[in-house]
C-alpha cells in the first residue's frame, strides 16, 4: 500500500475495485465504514453485489476480466473533461501527452459495450475520484489475478497519476495483501528477481553486495518463477522446498500441479499440518505454528512487527529457520549458524536498505514502516510524497485484452473465484477450529436465482461444475450477489477443489494466475442418497 | 384507489428532509402496524441500518409492529384522566384491544381515546365523540393577553380570519427591514423559552444566525408530552398561523430557510390542522420561495412523533427528527451550534414562536409590559384536575397561584379543598399548604423547590391519596425513561418500585435513605432534564406527607 | 493509557491552554476532553459506558466532575476542555454520587464476579464495585435485561442478565466495526440489547468479530469460547503477538493458561487494528493446538508411505536429496518456495539456502496464486 490503513477513513473519495475487503480484510474494512459514515463517497466496481458494493453509493457492476476497459472509460472522461490534475502531471510525471492522445479512442460508450457498466455511472465514477481533493483506490486479487494483471495495476495508476491522487494522506494505491507475511517474505528476498529489501539481482552492485555476505557471487539472471518452476519439474527442476504452502489446494490447475510434484525426484515439505501438498513429499518437516513462533512480519501497510511464542510447540515441532538452517548446514552451506531468530532478522535488516534502521529491539511495539533507511529514521507511512522512488511517475498505454479464455458453446459460463469472511485458503487453520463450521459448514456455488431456474438448477441441490481442465460438484445457492451468466465459488474447503478447474492462463509478467475467470458448464445434478466423509 | 407500494411510499418520502419518521408513519398508516417487510422496506430505501432501524422503532410506544396495531383503541390513563373514568374507560374498551397511553394532552376535556387518527372524547363508551378540543376560557379579569389576545376570535385559524386580525403584519414589518432589526425587538422584549428553560428567545436567535456554517433550521418543538400540559395543542388549533408566523420570523431573523414542526403523535387533528395551513400560506405567497415577496426563502414541514415524552427534550427531538435512536445529546454543545444535522438551529417551543408573531406585531416594550413587577410578558397555564374550571390561561409573569386556582378556575368542588399541584406538568413536583401562596414565575417557584416549567398545574383535593399519585407519576417517568443514563434508568425504576412497595426496605430510615440518595444521584447526575425532574416528585412526597410516606413503609413490614 | 493519550500528551506540552485539575494548573489539547485530560494526569475517574475509541456517550455518570461555575457536576467524558476551567475528579460528594451509582448498577445484575476470560474489559464492573464497596445489597429490586439463551452460537455468549445498558457494544459494533449489527429494544429499564428482530446472530448483520465481547465491562457478552477454559488450571498470561490470518497485521494477545492457548483478545493499542479484529482473528485460534498438527518428522519409506522418524534423520535425508539434485543434475535444479504465511526468518532462510548454497536465484514465494 502507498498509504497506511489509519488513511482509510480520510477519503473523500475511495474506489474500491476488485476488493471483497469486508470478508477478506475485514478489519481494513472497518476504515472505509468509517470513511462512508463520514459523508466520503464509495464507489466498487466488482462483478459481484459483495457487501462493499451495498455499502456503495456507486456501484459499477463490471463482467470479470473487464477492469482495464473500466478504467480506460473512466481516463476517457477525466482527459476529456479537463479534471487532469496539470500541476502534477506536469512535475511529476512523464509521457503524459502520449497516454492523454491513447485515451481518446476509449469512450465511456466504447468501455460499456465491453464491460457492461453503464456509460453515465462510468462518467460519474470518473468524475467523483478525479475531483475528490482526497480519492484513494484499494485494490486486491480481483486486479491481479488475472492474465493482464500488470495492465490493471497500471492502469490504476494511470488514474492516480492524471488526478494527483498519490503521495499524500487519504490517497493512493492500495493493494490489499492476503496473507500475514506475503509482504516480508517478499522483503526478505524469496523472490526470483530480487534480493533482500527489493534490490534487483541483475544489479551487479547488488551481487558484489550479496557476494561478500553469502561468501560466493550468485547469478546475475532472476531466477524462475514459481508457476515456471512446476511447469519444470521433473525436467530442470528435480528437487524442492516448499515451505508453509499447500500449493495443490491454492494453485490454479490442481491436476497439474499435483503431476508436477510427483515428478519431481526429492520434495521437502516444511508445515505445520500434512497437508495435500506434504503428502507427495519425501520429507515432511513439522514447523512451529503461530503463537509458538518468535519472528517478524510486515503487513501490508509496510508494518514490521514482531510475532512472540505464546505456547511451547506441539510435539518435535522446530521454527521453520532452524529446520532450514539444518538442511542447509548439512547441504555443507556456510553462514547457518544461527542460534536465534533474532539473528537471522537482524542480518536480513543489515542487508536490506529498506530496512537497514531497524533491528529486532526497534521494531518491539511495531510503530515503523519501511523503508526506514538508517537508525532514528521515522519510516515512511505515506510512499511517493514529493518524489516517485524512481523519479517520475511514468504513464502507461494500455490496451485492453480478453481474458485467456472466453465463455463458449460448450462453456457458457463466467466462474470467478474468492475466500469468504469465515474460512481462510485452504482451511488447514480455520479447518480445524472448533465453531466456524457453525457459520460456514460447507461450500456452495453462489448462481444468480433467474440462472437457476433457466439451467434447471435448484437452490440446495447438487451441480458439476466443469471446465476443460476438470470438474467439481458443489452445491448450488441462489442469490443475487451473482450477476446472471457469472457464479462464484471460494477454493476452501477440499471436498470442492475448484482449483482442479482454474489455470487458463497466466499474466506474462508477474506470471499470476487467472484465478479470477474461468469458464465453465453447470449442469445439475440428481439428488445424492448420502454423503461420506 | 389501490394502496401504494412499498416502493410508492419510498419514493414518495426518500428525497424530502427528515424522512424517516415520516416514511415510517405512511407504512404505519398503510398497514396498522410496522411489519417485518416494511422495515426492510425503509432499511433499504433509506439506507439506515435494520437493527438500529428495529431498535428506533421499539422505542416508541405508538409504533405497533404487529396487528390490530393502530385500530386498536388508546386510552388516557395520565394523572388527570384516571380520576375522571379513564381507567374504567380503558378496561370497558379492552374488547376491542385497548390499551393505557401515558397522558395524551387532552387534561381539560377528558378522557382523549385516539382511534387510528382521529382523538375522541368521552368518559364512557358511549358518550366517546370526536369534537374539536377546547378553547381557551375566556380571560376573567380581562387583563391584556399576547398568545390569547386574538385565538378566541372566529376564523383566527384560517389564513383569511388570521390576516384578519392583523396576524403575519409583523412579519411583514420583519422582512421588510433587516434581521437585526427584529432580533433587537425580540431580544428587547425579554420572551424567554416557554417551553420550560426560560432561554431568552432573542439571544438564542442571535446566536443561531452567528454560528458557521448551515443551511440553519428552526425546529417548533410541539412535541408536548409533559403531563398536565394541553396549551401547546390549543394554540396550534385555534391559531396555527401564529406558529407559523413565529417560525418564519425565526428564520429570518437566524438565517434559516427550513422549518420543522416536531409535533407528538397524540395529536393527529392538529397535524392536519396544521397541514392546511402550511398549503394555505404557501398559496398566498405568506410561506414558499419569496416569503411576502420579500425574497426571503422559508419553508416549514410537520413530522410527527410516534410516542416518546423523552423527544420533548431537544436533543432527542433533534436525534428523532433525523432519524436516530431518540436519545438526548449531551450539551454543550448546544443546538445553536450543533442542532439538526449538527448544524446551527433554533429550537423553539410552540408558545414561545406564537409569542413572537406577536412581539413582532406589537413591540417589545408592549411586551415586557404584560408582565407583573419585574416580570416580562406572560404565561399559558395548562390547569386541569381538581377546579371547576379547568383550561389554558394565559397570565401575566408574577401571577398569583391562589388567585388563579381559586378565582379564575372556580377553586375545588364544593366542600373540597385544594391538598396539593403539580408544577411544570410533574416535572417540579408538588406544592402544597403554604406553599401554594406563591406568584406564577420561575424564581419564586423555585424558590419552593419546584419549577414552574412548561407551566402544566394540576389539582388535587383533599380526598386524593398523594402516594398514590407520586407513584403513577414516578410510573410515568419510568416508562418515559430513555434508558441512556444510569441514575435516571434505574433511578426512576427503584423509586417506582419503592412507591409501589414492591421493592426495597421496610424500615422507614432504610426507605427514606435509599429514595433519598437515589434522588440526590439523579438530580445531580442526570444526562437531561427527566432524571434531574423526577426526584422531585419523591423530595415533595416526603416533605408534605412524611406521615403518608411512614404509614406505606410499615405496610411493607 | 491508549495510544491517543500518548499523542495529546505530547502536543499538550506545547500548547498554552490550561485548565486546573484538582489545584493544579495542567495544559491541554484542543478537543481533549475532561476526562483526557485527568486520565493524562493518572486522576482514576471511574467509567463504565467509555472506552476511548468511540464517541463520548455520558451515559453511566460515573465519570463526573465537579466544574466550577456548573451547577451540577458534569460528565467528564463528554465535556470538552476549556481554557480557565476549574475542575475537581474527586470529592466527598463526587465519592458519594459514584458509590451510589455503582450500588446501583450492582442491583440490576445476577452477579457482579465474572471470570476474566469472559473479555478484554469484562472487569470493570467488578472492580469498580470493589473499589466503592459496593456489594451493599442496596437498591435491590428487578433486574434489567435478559439473556438470549436460544442463541446457541459458539463464539458469543448473550448472557443479557449481566447487562447495565452502558451500549458500548451497540457503539463499537457501528463506530468501529460498522457492522450496525447490535441496537437497543424498548427503553428505560427494559431496555435489551439486540439485534434486528431480535433474532439470532447468526441471522443478523453480526460478522462475529467480537469487537462487542472485548469491550462490554460486566461480561454479558462474553467469549463462549474462551469460556470452555474456565476450569483449566492456571493464572491467564497474555503474550503481545500479531494475527495469523490476512495482510493487515492485526495486535492481538494470545491468551494461556500454563502451556494451553485459551483464547485471543485484540490489542486495543495495536497500531494496525486497535483494537479490532474479525472472527478469524478473534475466534480461529484452536488450530495451534489441533490434535492432527504435525508433531514429528515424516520421511517416506521404501514402502512408499510416509512414517515418523527423527530430526537428524530426516534432515539427512531432506539435505542429500538436495545434495543428489546438484550433484546430478546441476545448481539449477534445486528450488525452494517461501511461504507468505511463517515469520521473515522462515522466507529469509530460504531464500538464502538457494542463493548462498546454489548460487542461484530459483526462489519465490506463494504470492502469485
């Protein structure tokens, strides 16, 4: 996030586009609750009537896979009637004349025919965030899991950049990060790209740099990525750590992903539970859990806090550091002799430049948000205040793309794919905790109630759900947080692994799946007899 | 013609100001009663959240949510009424699903039972007729009166009749010439709040029209739910232009542009009368865009209550009127600053705007002449119970009670005396023996230890049981109760229970110890005007009555 | 002292409007409220309906003041400072009023003494009653409220007959969850807290994220959940730890008892949260402590399932397999995913057992799924 959470509240406008925030980010939602009881306008372009979009007084009801034609609609109107923001364009940006003459071919008229959004509500969209003195966007995996994914974020800054609405309090670009630490296990380098604290490894500084620390010069080329890496397996890839993923569940293309790690010849799965995934492993390791864990995390306003052991770990159970220092001590790799968290933390501090001001003491009550460049710096809640981190903001010329697949004869229907406020991922934590199956027993496929009865469905009753990757059966609920033709679904619970459908294709950059589309067919089912298990 | 939809009546009131209560009373209208379905309805339409949405509706007692809901009968049980057949009334209409309403303002010409919207009068079942209320009685000394001087002259509610004797002449006057002018006539007149404050009206104004920010409102607090108090009523009856006039003066003189009346719900007639007049006034030109063609912009709407004396209190009139759960608000700050929508606002209460169209007319320093000694202007006495002649009187600040009680009201029935009154409805308590020799104006009244307030008196003679009576009107504040503050919630329920022996200690010290500090707590902790008021009502029970109070609690023993 | 005290108390010292408290000449800031302003200054001025994060409601009293030039006290909660105001937090006849008060309350409940796993502020009567003395007996008559036993949800308990109206559930649950799940029925002493219809949670906008557990004072909303331990040995110790769940870094305090984990209450000063959480957060904690959690290593055997074996054996083989990978197929063959769910140290490790052992950067983690 380019802002901090306490900033949700300060909006005057905030456009919340493919974020099911109150389920997934609830307590981030609380700051945009108290942003609308304030008077500040919410607009939600999501292809679901989730609850943000009833909170909304705007809601832009986009068909999946669409956002860039929204956003291109809404650029349209803002160049076209003069509520660029010339001031910040001017100083603080670049190839603005090029994007400004891009935009002109994309009518509000144009965007409507793609994404189904009503031209005039696109105009009024465009024009409460151009014209807001404070408008903040807050985005989440409804943006990037996509095969334009990159476009959709680019495409939100585009927006940022032509209305000033970045680098000060109550604007920004605000992606919603899904998991506790998906931010710092990024900070801490376990990225293919990048090393510690974001510094690329084509670098060759970067290298000299890691060369002395990790006594031997590493590649200069980015690693591949994970979705790369499984494609591989078996073939380049022959051995793998995995640690704390249940990948089979979450990836896109379970069947795929299942084969992939069969193939390979050694795979290490690090957990706290045997999961799916450890279950194909040749060693599986058991990992201390949360709350018997010392460490370190960074949410996603850029927060580093410290995690504490609250109970001794269940069994043999060992902090994940230590088991890999142990692999790797015994792999005769130099640099493992850690004897405690705090030394692997204060080491990846001392190499990461957004973090070379803290340490493990600094970071006790959590006040700091990187990058916090050199002891006593105050960190740096609001990014991109005064300057961009590299200089000018720089517009991008968008264009828009239909999703890798398109619904079809044979599959007619939009599936799009989510977690709910009850469960998390895979369940292994929320699985196994007494009384959130009193909320949320089982999963359901969520169909509009005029598709039900045009399918020949029935609210409660049994489907399959295919695509040309597999099938799922699921039980069918009518309601009209669905949009007609698009039904929805989380990839929680195990007994409707919708994952075995997904996979269509990948964003070429960042190589995030297209979790968000899928065709598919939904046929009924007749009633089942009994159920099992 | 069909019934309108939910959608119809959605659409009908979702755009206008303060729609709530409004929306609510059409479903209410509609249906008798507020169903599942048309809460959700008005959720939805209105955005408001449906549990506060049910919780808001809960607390008002008119608001049925299930059938016979509103074609169920309501009875007056109030103080007044329940010595003249109201409970008997009650229990002979329970057949077709009657139930008590706390004191319905109707105490000169009991005993009111509201039908759906219209209020009947009877003391039997079959003397109950609908018949217009009361005018007041003729002044019997003559003396010149402000509110009254022209409310007994025929047609005085019609827009013609009103014009007739000179009403909206000072408001002319006021437009023509600038706010300040006006504000300097009203605050030289020395009219004070009569709803019960005494707030000096002209600084009230001012500081409305000095505050930042807006659009400004004037809010007519009609909501006169203090028992024992029908002078509100009768003034917006037989004078409703006066209370426009007194609104549009209000605005112009503050800088507002919107005018509510809160008026209770007890008073369907005068929502209609009130109604006409409102169209009337707009038709000529007197109301609307161009206020006498001055240029000068006022509009006035009439939002009824649903059943709450605690919306009486401003703040939760103001919280009622947009809509919210009906609790006071702490102050300050107060409503000049942060009124409706937390933006500056008049509160006014009824006698007091009436007043003021006649100031405006008539000139401050007539005013201030009405008065008796140091006194300014006058006062409408809502007089009821014990005296032959019961009605709103209106006299001069710094009247005699016994004078009035005796020579204008005809004293008590024959071979009765007057034991005790009520002053400010029940809010001040009571008076008796000595006491009684007191002049009608707030320091003197309080001077006894009581208030003369929204200046409700009623009479009990000398066959009336006084405990009886401090019980159904700790009962009555019990009910009223909002529930927001502590020593008021509980306060007036452990004092209830301790009048009705149903509770608390039965040895005369433990008694009189608890009722005291319980008292003490209220008065001196209370988050409004209710919970300070109620103990008075125990503190005079035991100073008049120790003898009364000693016999109860050994009866407990 | 919340973080907002923390805050005013520093801008106070550079203003110049002043107020005396208690004889003192003390500084302020603009719009800190009486109340503020004595807790800054360590006055112990009693509260029942306030909790620092929502709007003042002045509701229980307690918190009164004397003022001078007021005729009565005033609910300092809800009274904004102002320059030259006189103030006095206590008194005889403030003490008075209090001890009534809390009297007074203590009347309207079944029991004043509720274990501390109830919630986060579940105390606060109890202490008050003793601090004033008050389990007098006196005032008794009826009791207010009156619990929804039907409500058999497994996280919040609705015991109603322990409620003194105070509403901080109905303000936390619309001024900081902006759920607007819980409201008030009927007035006065019936007054109940409820929700719409008075149904059942699980049927109302309530998203369970415990907000009005944490801060109701008497325990009539309590964490059921927590409530299982009530009988398990030992004294609660709290541990300062960050949420597990999603990326907003909520402050919660894991609650034990000796070496069980009975329950999470929200940090009320935590930076990202303070003092919110969701059901996740608040309530999908028992997993640590799951009988199916791993509890040793598993290495897969000839006969191609997976049995438990020792630490050193296991590493040993983990390391080899690596090991033969290199050696047989080359640096480049090895890859280690990092997960976005375990602390720093874990995706630190990781990364550099690939990057320091096999030179390579064959690394990622799971944030592209």
């Amino acid at each position: 996030m380019s802002n901090p959470l306490v900033d949700m509240s300060k909006p005057d406008t905030i456009f919340c586009i493919g974020t099911n925030m109150t389920e997934c980010h609830p307590v981030a939602a609380t700051g945009i609750k108290k942003a609308v009881a304030r008077g500040a306008k919410l607009i939600v372009a999501d292809p679901r009537r989730i609850h943000l979009a009833e909170m909304a007084e705007l809601y832009l009801p986009l068909r999946v896979g669409t956002d860039v034609a929204l956003l291109l609609g809404m650029a349209h109107v803002i160049a076209r009637d003069g509520l660029v923001d010339e001031a910040f364009v001017a100083e603080r940006t670049r190839d603005a004349e090029e994007f400004l003459e891009h935009v002109e071919a994309f009518t509000p008229e144009w965007a409507e025919g793609i994404c189904g959004v009503p031209a005039a509500d696109i105009e009024t969209a465009a024009r409460w965030y151009a014209e807001a003195d404070k408008g903040a966007i807050y985005y989440t995996l409804g943006i990037t899991e996509h095969i334009c994914g990159v476009d959709n974020v680019q495409s939100l800054c585009n927006l940022a950049l032509m209305t000033g609405n970045i680098g000060r309090e109550g604007t920004g670009i605000n992606p919603m990060r899904g998991q506790n630490n998906i931010q710092g296990a990024g900070d801490a380098g376990a990225l293919p790209n990048n090393y510690t604290g974001f510094q690329p490894v084509t670098d060759p500084e970067n290298q000299a740099k890691f060369a002395k620390a990790y006594g031997h010069a590493v590649d200069l080329e980015k690693g591949m990525t994970k979705v790369t890496a499984l494609e591989l397996c078996g073939d380049a890839i022959r051995a793998m750590l995995i640690d704390g993923e249940n990948t089979v569940v979450t990836d896109p293309d379970r069947k795929h992903c299942e084969h992939a790690l069969r193939s390979l010849d050694h795979l290490v799965v690090i957990d706290i539970f045997l999961t799916e995934t450890g279950k194909l492993a040749d060693v599986v390791l058991p990992a201390t859990a949360w709350a018997e864990t010392d460490g370190v995390c960074t949410n996603t306003e850029r927060r580093v806090q410290r995690l504490r052991a609250a109970v001794p770990p269940q069994g043999e159970a060992r902090p994940d550091w230590w088991i890999v220092s142990e692999i790797a001590k015994r792999c005769g790799i130099p640099g493992f002799d850690y004897t405690s968290a705090q030394e692997v933390f204060d080491e990846l501090c001392s190499l990461s430049a957004t973090y070379n001001g803290l340490d493990w003491e600094t970071i006790d009550r959590g006040e700091y948000q990187w990058p916090v460049p050199f002891k006593g710096h105050p960190g740096t809640p609001i990014l991109h205040q005064g300057e961009f981190v590299n200089g000018r903001g720089l517009f991008k010329r968008i264009e828009y793309r239909d999703p890798a697949e398109t619904v079809s004869e044979e599959y007619p229907v939009w599936l799009t794919t989510g977690r709910r406020l009850q469960s998390y991922h895979s369940r292994t934590q929320t699985g196994r905790s007494s009384g959130i199956d009193y909320l949320l027993p089982a999963e359901t496929l969520e169909v509009h109630p005029d598709d039900v009865a045009a399918w020949g469905l029935v609210d409660g009753g049994r489907c399959r759900l295919s695509s040309p990757r597999g099938a799922v059966e699921i039980t069918v609920r009518a309601t009209r947080r669905s949009p007609r033709g698009t039904v929805f679904t989380s990839f929680s619970f195990d007994d409707t692994p919708v994952n075995f459908l997904t996979g269509s294709g990948y964003d070429p950059v960042t190589q995030t799946a297209e979790l968000k589309v899928c065709p598919v067919r939904v046929e009924p089912l007749p009633e089942r007899v009994s159920t099992s298990g | 013609m069909p019934l309108p939809t939910d959608d119809d009546l959605v659409a009908r009131w979702k755009d206008e100001p303060a729609p709530l209560l409004p929306l609510l009373h059409a479903f209410h209208d509609r249906d008798g009663h507020l169903s599942d379905d048309a809460l959700r309805a008005v959720s939805a339409g209105l955005r408001v959240p449906l549990a506060d949405l049910y919780g808001t509706v809960t607390f008002y007692h008119h608001f049925a949510r299930f059938p016979p809901g509103t074609s169920a009968p309501r009875v007056c049980t109030g103080q007044v009424c329940r010595f003249q057949g109201g409970l008997e009334l009650l229990e002979a209409l329970r057949k077709d699903g009657a139930t008590p309403m706390p004191c319905a303002g109707r105490c000169d010409d009991a005993v009111p039972v509201l039908e759906g919207h219209t209020v009947k009068v009877g003391r039997t079942c079959e003397t109950l007729e609908a018949r217009s209320s009361p005018l007041p009685p003729p002044n019997p000394d003559g003396l010149e009166e402000c509110v009254f001087a022209a409310i007994r002259e025929p047609g005085r509610a019609t827009l013609e009749g009103y014009r007739a004797t000179g009403g909206y002449e000072g408001l002319a006057a006021a437009v023509a010439g600038a706010p300040e002018t006006l504000l300097t006539t009203i605050t030289d007149s020395g009219l004070a709040g009569r709803g019960g404050a005494g707030f000096p009206t002209g600084v009230k104004w001012r500081a409305v029209r000095d505050a930042a920010g807006g659009p400004k409102t004037v809010v007519c607090n009609a909501d006169e739910g203090e028992p024992g108090c029908f002078k509100d009523r009768a003034i917006m009856d037989h004078d409703p232009h006066a209370v426009l006039e007194g609104m549009a003066l209000a605005g112009y003189a503050s800088g507002a542009h919107v005018g509510f009346v809160y008026l209770r719900y007890e008073y369907p007639e005068t929502a209609a009368v009130l109604e006409r007049a409102i169209r009337e006034a707009e038709e000529a030109g007197v109301l609307g865009d161009d206020v006498l063609r001055s240029g000068f912009a006022f509009r006035v709407h009439v939002r009824r209550g649903a059943g709450a004396y605690i919306c009486g209190e401003e703040g939760s009139l103001l919280n009622s009127l947009e809509g919210k759960h009906p609790f006071p608000r702490e102050r300050p700050p107060f409503p000049v600053t942060h009124g409706y929508d937390d933006l500056p606002t008049v509160v006014n209460n009824v006698e007091t705007l009436a007043s003021a169209a006649q100031i405006a007319r008539r000139g401050a320093d007539w005013y201030r002449g009405l008065g008796l000694g140091e006194h300014a202007g006058t006062k409408v006495i809502s007089l009821s119970g014990d005296v032959l002649r019961p009605g709103n009187y209106e006299v001069p600040f710094g009247f005699p009670l016994r004078t009035l009680l005796h020579d204008w009201a005809g004293g008590p029935g024959e071979g009765r005396t007057i034991q005790a009154v009520t002053m400010a409805g029940i809010s001040g308590g009571f008076l008796a023996g000595d006491d009684l020799d007191v002049t009608l104006d707030e320091p003197a009244v309080r001077a006894k230890g009581s208030m003369l307030g929204a200046a409700g008196i009623m009479v009990f003679d000398d066959t009336r049981d006084m405990l009886e009576v401090a019980h159904a009107c700790m009962e009555f504040f019990a009910h009223e109760s909002c529930g927001k503050c502590f020593p008021c919630r509980i306060g007036t329920q452990r004092l209830t229970e301790r009048l009705a022996g149903a509770a608390g200690p039965d040895a005369l010290d433990g008694w009189s110890g608890e009722v005291r500090d319980i008292g003490a707590v209220m008065k001196a902790t209370s988050a409004c005007g209710l919970g300070m008021a109620a103990p008075l009502v125990t503190e005079s029970l035991m100073r008049y009555w120790p003898e009364r109070v000693a016999e109860h609690v050994e009866s407990l023993s | 002292m919340t973080t907002h005290d923390h805050r005013t108390a520093e801008d106070a010292e550079a203003l110049t409007a002043r107020l005396t408290l208690d004889g003192v000449e003390v500084p302020f800031a603009p719009g800190e409220t009486l109340l503020e302003v004595s807790r800054r200054h360590r006055k112990d001025v009693p509260t029942l309906c306030y909790d620092p994060r929502l709007d003042p409601f002045g509701g229980c009293r307690l918190c009164v003041v004397e003022l001078e030039g007021s005729r009565n006290p005033v609910a300092s909660c809800a009274r904004a400072a102002e320059d030259g105001m006189v103030v006095r937090t206590t008194s005889e006849t403030l003490e008075g009023y209090r001890k009534t008060l809390v009297e007074m309350v203590c009347s309207e409940n079944r029991q004043v003494d509720v274990d501390p796993l109830s919630g986060y502020a579940s105390q606060e009567l109890r202490e008050l009653a003793d601090r004033y003395e008050a389990r007098t007996g006196r005032f008794e008559g009826k009791r207010s409220g009156r619990s929804k036993q039907d409500d058999d949800n497994p996280f919040i308990l609705r015991d109603y007959d322990q409620c003194i109206s105070c509403y901080r559930c109905v303000r936390v649950c619309a001024e900081q969850e902006g759920d607007y799940a819980i409201s008030v029925k009927g007035r006065g002493f019936d007054t109940q807290i409820t929700v719409e219809f008075d149904g059942l949670l699980k049927d109302s906008a309530c998203t369970f994220c415990g907000q009005c557990v944490q801060t109701c004072p008497t325990g009539a909303l309590a964490d059921r959940k927590a409530l299982r331990h009530v009988d398990t040995p030992g004294e609660i110790e709290k541990t300062r730890t960050i949420c597990t769940y999603c990326g907003v870094g909520c402050s919660v305090d894991v609650l034990t008892k000796g070496d069980t984990m009975v329950g999470v209450q929200p940090a009320m000063d935590g930076p990202a949260n303070v003092g919110a959480l969701c059901i996740k957060g608040q309530f999908a904690y028992d997993f640590v402590q799951h009988e199916e959690r791993l509890k040793t290593p598993l290495v897969r055997g000839d006969d191609g399932e997976l049995h438990p074996t020792t630490w050193e054996v296991a590493l040993d083989k983990a390391a080899e397999g690596f090991v033969k990978a290199r050696d047989e197929h080359g640096r480049h063959s090895i890859y280690a995913i990092a997960s976005g769910r375990a602390p720093h140290e874990a995706a630190y490790t990781t990364q550099k057992f690939i990057r320091a052992g096999f030179w390579s950067n064959h690394v990622d983690n799971c944030s592209r799924a």
